[in-house]
C-alpha cells in the first residue's frame, strides 16, 4: 500500500463524527469497509484501497506508534488520534500529548520530506 491510502484514511475518520463513532465501535469492521468502497482509492490499479496486513493491524488496534513507523504524515496522525481518543472520552488531551510523544519517541523518521 502506500502512505498516502493511510493518510486518506485517517482524514476520513477524522472528518466525520459519525466515522469516529462507528471506527471506535468497532474498527476490524470499519476499516474492511472502508477497503471494500469503490471510492476508497483513487490509485488506478487493482485493489489500490487495501492494506497491507501490517497497516490493516495498525488501524484495526489503532495503533499510533505503528502507523506513524509506517509513514502516516504526523499532523493527519495526530488529528486522527485526537478524533479517536480524546473526542471520545478516552483520555484527556494533556495525557494523550504526552502518550504520543512517548510513543514515537524512539521511532526513525519515516521521511515525510521525500
């Protein structure tokens, strides 16, 4: 797959509170749904709208530290995780920023420059 299938699946769970409601409530689903859209990926190539079964784990657990190895641009990363855990009620913001930090703090740059 490629970085920009997981950075448009995170700016669509993010752009939509009722994409946030049904991901949280049960992401194996959601994202087999979201590969199965016909307007999943606009890459003409065949099943260009699935993931890797490493990204599939990823956004199934919701897995930050994962998906950002995995090259999703930091800012719709954190704007994703933001949607997901702390519009949700899971956590409070000061306790997420510090997660986050922690949690790719030891991860190389995926080289969002290039």
């Amino acid at each position: 797959m490629s970085r920009f299938q997981i950075d448009k699946f995170m700016s669509f769970v993010e752009g939509s509170d009722q994409a946030v409601v049904d991901y949280v409530a049960d992401s194996e689903s959601f994202v087999a749904g979201w590969e199965e859209r016909a307007d999943a990926s606009r890459l003409p190539l065949p099943h260009a709208g699935s993931f890797t079964d490493e990204e599939r784990s990823a956004l199934v657990s919701r897995d930050h530290a994962e998906l950002y190895r995995l090259g999703a641009h930091p800012y719709l990363l954190w704007h994703f995780v933001e949607a997901i855990r702390i519009w949700t009620g899971e956590t409070t913001w000061p306790e997420m920023k510090e997660r986050f930090r922690a949690d790719i703090a030891g991860i190389e740059d995926p080289g969002f420059a290039t």
